[in-house]
C-alpha cells in the first residue's frame, strides 16, 4: 500500500464501519463524555481484556467512582468485587488505587495533559497515554494497539516488529488529521474483518489497496 493511498483508505473505513460496535474508548466517550479520568480507568481496565468483557466492568465501577477521590474510598477488596470478570482483577484493582492515588498527590486529582507526565503513572504505558490524549484532551495522538499493529503491517504501510517501532513508523507517513481516528477504525475492522487469521479478505472494502503481507490463509 502507497502512503497516497491513505485518504482513500480512511475514507473507506468510515463508510464501512458505520453500525459496527465501537471499540470500548469511544463508547466510554459516547456514554460519559471527553471526562479524562473515566477515558483513562477504561483503558486500564481493557487491558489484557476483550472489550465486550471490559466496557460492562466499566460501566458498574463508574456507578461506584467517577474521580480518583471516590476511587480511593473504595478498598482494594470492593474494586476487585466490582471488576471481578475482567481479567487480572487484583492487579488492576490494586493499578486503580495507585494511580488514583499519584493523580491526587501529584497533579492535584486532574489527569495529566502531557505523554511524560501520563508515563509516570503507575503501569501506564505508550498505547495507554496516547487513547487519553487523543480521546480525552483530543491532542493528536496515534494509539497502537494489537489491531492497529497487525493492520498496519498487513496494509504494507510500515514494516515494524513492535507497537512502539509502528507508532513511530506511522508519525512519519499518515496526516495528523487521522491520528487520533485511526486507531478507532482499525480496530473496528480488526474485529470484524481484519481478523488475526483467516481475515474476510472477500468482504474488505480495502483488499484492493492491501499488500496482504504475511496472509497465509482467507476467506
């Protein structure tokens, strides 16, 4: 796939996607609004986590804590409680506490507005800070996760071995105006097209523009 090629792709995309389920972020942002804290706790707690399992564990801890004060009133015990189907529960209950915890004694309570500053926070990492730019203080910001990895790679846009070498690889080609868009239409079409094996490469509106690169197998 040629970097011209990419308005072409971006365009398809958001024609094909329209119905389909949107991926957890953007529904906390369609619930509950651009609230960087909330934007932030989802993204933790989908971690490791299949949407359809995380988005719900969301939407019953936000009924208990909305701001990292109300977070900390809860023990460690009653979050795990609440969480308890998603997976790795102790540890995110125990990841919510502390970074609550470090938004209250180092930024006044208020979700950092700078990757750095997001990056000190306790097990927050590159795909994580950049959903909070982008979604929640709407700073162009290019979230690699496993979809847009593969994706990227597949489509032949960049030739990388890590989300972090392919964040940086996509920096250099696509037009800022995409960033923070690109990951949401990706996933959605990792989900439900795209698929890690045997994509629907018979029903994918981009076929003409993939490189199928490492595509052994598809309907």
């Amino acid at each position: 796939m040629k970097k011209t090629d990419i308005p072409l792709l971006i365009k398809r995309l958001r024609a094909a996607t329209k119905g389909m389920t949107l991926p957890a972020g953007d529904a906390i942002v369609a619930e509950y609004g651009r609230e960087p804290y909330l934007i932030l706790i989802s993204c933790l707690l989908s971690l490791r986590a299949k949407d359809a399992m995380s988005l719900p564990v969301s939407r019953q801890l936000f009924e208990h804590a909305r701001t990292p004060q109300q977070m900390l009133d809860l023990s460690q015990r009653q979050i795990e409680k609440i969480i308890y189907s998603v997976g790795f529960y102790r540890q995110k209950a125990k990841q919510l506490r502390e970074v609550s915890n470090a938004l209250l004694d180092q930024f006044n309570g208020q979700v950092p507005r700078t990757m750095e500053e997001l990056l000190s926070l306790p097990g927050v990492g590159r795909k994580t800070a950049n959903l909070v730019l982008g979604q929640a203080i709407e700073v162009p910001a290019i979230c690699v996760d496993i979809h847009v990895h593969r994706i990227s790679n597949r489509l032949g846009l960049v030739k990388t071995k890590t989300p972090e070498q392919t964040e940086a690889a996509l920096e250099k080609i696509l037009p800022k105006q995409y960033w923070i868009e690109y990951n949401k239409l990706l996933v959605m079409w990792g989900q439900n097209i795209c698929l890690p094996t045997s994509p629907l490469c018979s029903q994918c509106v981009i076929a003409d523009l993939c490189s199928r690169v490492g595509v052994t197998r598809s309907r």
